[in-house]
C-alpha cells in the first residue's frame, strides 16, 4: 500500500519481477498504453481500476516496474474465503452457496461484458480466484487488470498457446483458422475461464477441473 502525493489517497502497488518483465523504454512505452488502454474500466462497480504504472528502485536498489491499484480495505480474493490450501478438497464448509454463486456470475458476467465489449481481455489467469476480490456485502471485483498485457506482451504468442490449450474446443479452430480471429480466441479464453473459476468455487478447489469431456465433440 502507498500513499499519493496528488491526491492523499491510499493505492495498492503490485511490483512486478524483474525476472518476468525487465525494466526497458519499450516495457515503459507498453505499461504506458495499458494503463490508457485500460481506461474505460474506471468507475465499473465490479473492477479494480488501474491508475498508473510507474518505475522505482524505492523499495529495492534493483529498478522495478510497479503497478497502481484502487484500495479496498478489508478485501479478500476469493481463493482466501473459499480455497483455504489446509481444508481437503469438497468441504461443505469451505464451498459457496448457490445463491452467492449466482451473485459472483452476474458480476464477472457485467465485467466481462465491459471488456469484451471495448476489445478487451482478462487472459489466461486473469479470472483465477486469487485475482477476485471479495469487497464486502457480497461485491466482487476483478483485479490486476492489464498486468497480463505487460508481463505476456506478445499476444500472437498468447493465442497460439490458447490454440493449443488442452480445455478449449480449439481444434475446429486449427482445422479451419481462416474463420476464427484473435479477438473470437481470446474471449473464448475468458469464458473457460469463468466456467473454471465457478468449478472451483463449487469444489472447494481450484486446479483439478477436468475438460476432457470436450474430447467427445465431434470436430469432424
């Protein structure tokens, strides 16, 4: 958590590892046109809004790259509340209830629509219940926003290892790829990913959600 010196409020500054995203003028340029490109997202009752992405060697000697984040005291993720690591898996204690589960739906459905809607997306990851947060009275809210579109950069790389992902129906995709484009892949990612993170849920545990009753659809 910082402080701002523009505005007095407190923002949460997530730092990014070197190791994943070396600090260059072409990794500034990029977080630059993320933040801009992630604009519109600002205001949505269901998103954590992504104010700035700066560079600082303030808390280490080594520069890194930081992104800034509205604060929500008092939050949760979702893996926190429901997927506690020491619970076995299928605890009725730790699952969410029916009722809270449509709740969370209709909310990452609302936020899922913004984006998609502005040519936008989440990426692989970016709905995992370590990456919603829980913000009281039943709100949910997607956070990290754009920190996928720095650390992978190369979204061409991104579809051709969704194309290849073992949980999609992306063969009719590789047998005929002159009908399908970036953007049709990319949102098809989002809503697995949606679908996986209310299995989760369900289960109390997230990582084990099989797909390979997709294999019997005929692509022929």
């Amino acid at each position: 958590k910082g402080i701002s010196s523009h505005d007095g409020e407190g923002y949460v500054l997530y730092r990014v590892d070197s190791d994943y995203v070396m600090p260059s003028t072409e990794i500034q340029s990029l977080a630059s046109k993320v933040v801009d490109s992630c604009a519109f997202s600002i205001g949505h009752p269901h998103v954590v809004a992504l104010r700035e992405c700066i560079f600082s060697n303030a808390l280490e000697e080594t520069l890194a790259l930081f992104m800034v984040y509205d604060y929500y005291p008092g939050a949760y993720t979702l893996e926190q509340l429901y997927i506690p690591s020491e619970v076995p898996p299928h605890n009725p204690a730790t699952t969410v209830p029916e009722e809270e589960m449509w709740t969370i739906l209709q909310q990452l459905a609302s936020a899922l629509k913004l984006f998609h809607g502005n040519k936008h997306y989440l990426r692989v990851g970016g709905l995992e219940p370590s990456k919603i947060l829980m913000c009281g009275r039943g709100r949910v809210r997607v956070n990290v926003v754009g920190m996928l579109d720095v650390i992978l950069q190369n979204s061409k790389d991104t579809v051709r290892k969704l194309l290849s992902a073992p949980y999609s129906m992306n063969a009719v995709y590789i047998k005929c790829p002159v009908f399908i484009s970036q953007d049709e892949v990319m949102m098809e990612a989002d809503l697995v990913a949606l679908g996986t993170l209310l299995v989760s849920l369900a289960c109390g545990a997230f990582g084990g959600c099989s797909f390979d009753y997709m294999k019997v659809i005929d692509t022929s």
